[in-house]
C-alpha cells in the first residue's frame, strides 16, 4: 500500500519563470538516468526481491523516496511555466538567431535551444510530461531489475552517478536561487543514494550471498579460466599495460591479471554455409534455378524433421 503525504520532501521555487530551463528540467524526469528511471528500477527491485528481507525493504524505501522526487521536479515545472513570458523570449532570440547567420552557426540550434517545448502549452497545459528534455517519452526498457541483487545494485550505482551528473549540470545552467536551492537538495540525495549502493554491494558481497564474478552461482570450472583474467591489448599502444587491471591481484581475489600485448585469434576465419535457397540469399556460387517446392519447408529444416 501507498500513502501519499500532501507535503513535498523538499522544495524551494523559483523566483520567475522561465519556460526553456523547464524544458531542461524534464531530462531529470523521464530521461535515461532520471527519477522516473530509478524510481521504477528500485520498485520492481524491490518487488522482485527473493533475498533477505531487509534488501527488499531498503528498495522499497528508496524507490518511494523518488516518487517524491518526482513529484518535487513536476512541481518545478509548473512554476516555471507559470506565467512565462513567451513574448519575450521569441523577442529575445531573435537577436541570437542574426549573430548565428552572420557566424556561419546553425540558426535552427540556436532557436531550439532559446524555445520552449511546444507540449508543455499543447499537451500538458503548462504541466511536467513524463518524458526527456527533447519531448522522448519515457521507457520501461530504461530500468534494470535482473533478480541478481549485485548485478542490480551496481546497475543502480551507475544510474546514481549519472544522474547526479546530470543535476550538477543542470545547477550550473541556472542562476534562479530558487531552482538552485530544490537541485542542492536533490544533488545531496543522489550522493547518500551513490554511497548507500556502494553499501549494500559489500553488505551484499560480506554475506557470501553474492560475489563477484556475477552470477557467482555458475561454477568456475566450467568458463575457459586461462582466459579470465588476461587483458587484450586491442589497440595501438601499450599505455593500458600501466593500469590496476593489467597485473597483480584479480579483483575478485580468484586469479591473475595478465596483460597480453599482442592477442593472437584463437579460432578460424569464417566459413559461412551455403544459405537456404528459400530465403533467396547470395551465396558463393550460383544456385541452380528452378522449382523448389520439393524440398523441405524452411520450419521443418529448422526444427530437423525434414531430413
């Protein structure tokens, strides 16, 4: 069960509106990285969850938590919207668009990025949309949630980090005190949330429930273990030889590290079998013509029952 408190976590508004920078702000909404990514992600963790109770809870905590942030990101919006003087800001780019044509720069770019998101007036009636900073829609394929609590909790870790990135970008595109204010707060959640990850995965790692290499379910003798740990020089130059991961210790306290300077193929060069003449692909050699209706379906080759 749910229960919404009418009281927002945190919020101080702006102090005049201004539609491009929430246009800006919806990338904190429903982009890749933002609270509407994590949010989801964490619930269906959570929701998911098989393991002790205490992960489950801790995921439900935090994946409501960002509901919240949501809600506080909606709410800046709609200030900014509010009352926002579209006049103006067509009156002001216009100067923008001239200096872009005398510069040789793109005079589209600089209308775009000097205009407000039309679905914000058409669409949501000066409201937040659950979508990117560019009008995407948000996507339920942006979330992890694998039922392996290391690999989801170093997936959330990263989500983390880059949204945090993302706040401390959008803080320095603004000198509103107000919008600065409501992003400090959330910027200081994304760093307990980055330290909170990093938490559960050596919990999670100090319980012996899940280590590294994930899955660590899978028996190691069955993986091709000469190859676990060696680093393949794929590029020009050794500088990667100077790295933690190219000697000593593997991190995983199971192996080696190698560095192989020159990697060698270890397989054949390919040899492509004759396609299907049913599927009317080009092969090395010209294919009779003619009726084919004799042979097997392209099913029952697939499946072996038309031998």
């Amino acid at each position: 069960m749910f229960y919404h408190n009418k009281k927002l976590q945190y919020f101080k508004p702006p102090e005049k509106p201004d539609a491009v920078y929430a246009m800006k702000i919806q990338e904190l909404i429903g982009g890749t990285f933002g609270e509407m990514t994590v949010m989801m992600q964490y619930l269906f963790q959570g929701w998911n969850c098989r393991g002790p109770a205490k992960y489950r809870d801790m995921l439900l905590d935090v994946g409501t938590e960002e509901i919240g942030h949501i809600e506080m990101l909606a709410t800046m919006i709609a200030h900014l919207l509010d009352k926002a003087p579209l006049k103006m800001q067509e009156e002001s780019a216009k100067d923008a668009v001239v200096g872009a044509v005398m510069g040789g720069s793109s005079p589209r770019d600089v209308i775009m990025a000097a205009a407000m998101n039309p679905q914000h007036a058409i669409v949501s009636g000066l409201g937040a949309t659950p979508s990117d900073s560019v009008g995407y829609p948000w996507n339920g394929r942006f979330i992890v949630s694998s039922g392996n609590l290391l690999a989801d909790f170093r997936s959330n870790l990263h989500a983390e980090s880059q949204g945090r990135l993302q706040a401390v970008r959008l803080y320095e595109m603004t000198d509103d005190p107000g919008v600065k204010d409501t992003l400090s707060f959330m910027i200081a959640r994304d760093t307990m949330h980055q330290n909170l990850w990093l938490a559960t995965i050596e919990d999670l790692e100090s319980s012996g429930l899940e280590t590294t290499p994930v899955p660590s379910s899978f028996p190691l003798e069955l993986e091709k273990r000469e190859f676990s740990y060696q680093f393949w020089n794929h590029s020009e130059g050794t500088e990667s030889s100077e790295g933690r991961w190219a000697k000593g210790p593997s991190m995983d306290g199971k192996g080696e590290f190698e560095y192989v300077e020159n990697p060698q193929p270890l397989g054949p060069e390919p040899q492509p079998p004759v396609p299907d003449p049913r599927l009317h692909g080009t092969s090395k050699m010209p294919l009779a013509q003619g009726d084919a209706s004799s042979a097997p379906s392209l099913i029952d080759r697939i499946t072996g029952t038309g031998d």
